[in-house]
C-alpha cells in the first residue's frame, strides 16, 4: 500500500441558518413523517491526503494517537460472532494491551461494537447480508463532548466519581479489523494539532430511541493533517484519544473511516472498536 492516499472525507456543512435557534441533532432511528432525520448538512471533501501513521514519529502524548500490538493468536474473525467469547477472552486480553501500550495502572472497558459492511454500503440493499449490522462511519467526529463525558462518569462510576478522578485519567477509543490487512474503508485519524478547538468542532445530539449522546462533529479546514494505518493487521490495535484529565480534548483525535476506492480490496470490511477509561 502507498505510503500516502487521497481521500474524501465528510465534514459538517458550516452555514446552516437553523443552527442558531436549534440544536444540531441527528436521529438513529426512522423519524416521524414530515420530521427532518437531522437539522444540519454533511459536505464531502475530496483530495484529502491521509499521512502514513506507522512513519509519521509522532507520539501518543503529544498527537493522542498511536498502533499498538496485541497477542491475537488463536483469534478467528467468527469468534467475534459471540458476545460471551468477547467478554471472557478479547477483552481481557485488550485490557492487558492498554496497560501495556500506555503504561497505565488500571483500565475500565466500558462499550464496544462491532461493525460489519454491507456489501452495498453506503447504501444498504434490503436482506443483504449485514444489513442490519452497524456499518463504519464516514463523518469525522470525536465521540463525546465534555458534558457527555462527565455524564458517563456518573454512570459507569456512581458514587466512586470523586475518587477515580483524583487520578490522571483518560478516554481511548481502540480499533482493529477482525482479519488483515485492512484494504476496505479503514479508519482515519485527524491530528489534534492541526484542530482549532473553537472553529472546528460542532457539538450534536445524537439521538436513539432511549437516549441521547453528545458527540463532536468537525468542520472542514484545509490545515487539517489526518493519517491512516497502510494494511493493518488483525494482530494491531489503534489507540487513539477522546479526553484527558489534564488537557482536556486538546489531544482529542477526531475520526472516521473512509474509501479506498481503486486500491481497496473489496472485501467488506469486519472490525472490533473499544471504549475504555484509563487511569494512571
């Protein structure tokens, strides 16, 4: 694979006049008839040069995003098909990968999810195979905003809040495909350096039948610098950052992935992504 690709990333649209009386949302669910599924517009920018991470010497702590190796000997892509397997073996097992990879003293695994591409994505045929299964996003985003963070905090830690936030802790997000090399919409990463924190982030709802997450959506600006992972293997990991207790999201890594288009493989694309606190 090429050291560097050209990509066409989605950004959100800048002018919006029902922004400023509105909140910016988007429904993951069929909406009501006559209701906007969401209130804002997406913008495809073509020409994007995606930067080779694993040549790009640039450290976790200052760019909030790294590769990692992981002991996945033994792991077939179809073991990922049960939830219990995941739980008792795969976690664990990324458990011992963070601590490692970022020298921490704990780690609380809160979420994963697996997606799984139709082959006709991003439409989506009726009675396709993975139809139904969560396909990868192509709009770059950071998963959480402050205000949903702190809001996790309360649920996964309760009345051990004060606590666990005396530490240094941080909020990772950890990809990987399910078999490699990755040749099939693979993720892309956004340097934080290269983000103005006040211009180029958009805070949204999104929006599921029970609840609703606030997520940060990006606007297009031509400094942006965003790297790949050329042929990632089943056995690598990227970690890359959502928050961090001492500098808050200013080495929050925005993300999505995006089409490779003639040098893609063609096959559709399986991956394993985690959400994680990490306390040091």
């Amino acid at each position: 694979m090429s050291n560097s690709v050209t990509a066409t990333i989605r950004y959100v649209r800048r002018d919006n006049e029902r922004l400023a009386t509105e909140k910016p949302y988007i429904l993951h669910y069929a909406a009501p008839p006559g209701f906007p599924q969401n209130n804002f517009a997406i913008d495809s920018f073509a020409g994007i040069k995606m930067h080779n991470l694993r040549t790009a010497g640039i450290s976790y702590q200052d760019h909030g995003m790294m590769i990692a190796s992981l002991n996945s000997s033994g792991m077939r892509p179809e073991d990922f098909n049960n939830d219990e397997w995941i739980e008792q073996v795969y976690l664990p097992e990324m458990h011992s990968c963070i601590c490692k990879a970022l020298g921490a003293e704990d780690v609380t695994i809160f979420d994963w999810m697996l997606r799984k591409r139709a082959k006709s994505f991003p439409q989506r045929n009726v009675g396709e195979e993975n139809e139904g299964a969560a396909q990868p996003s192509l709009s770059a985003h950071i998963d959480y905003t402050t205000t949903e963070l702190d809001g996790r905090l309360d649920k996964y830690f309760g009345e051990e809040k004060e606590k666990v936030t005396k530490r240094r802790y941080q909020v990772i997000n950890i990809w990987k495909p399910l078999s490699g090399p990755c040749r099939d919409y693979p993720m892309a990463y956004l340097d934080p350096k290269s983000v103005d924190q006040k211009k180029d982030l958009f805070a949204v709802d999104e929006v599921f039948p029970t609840v609703a997450n606030e997520v940060f959506q990006v606007y297009y600006n031509p400094d942006h610098k965003w790297y790949y992972v050329p042929d990632q293997l089943d056995s690598e990991v990227a970690i890359f950052n959502a928050f961090d207790s001492e500098k808050g999201q200013g080495i929050a890594v925005p993300h999505c992935s995006f089409d490779l288009g003639q040098v893609g493989s063609g096959i559709p694309r399986q991956s394993i992504e985690v959400r994680a606190f990490v306390f040091y």
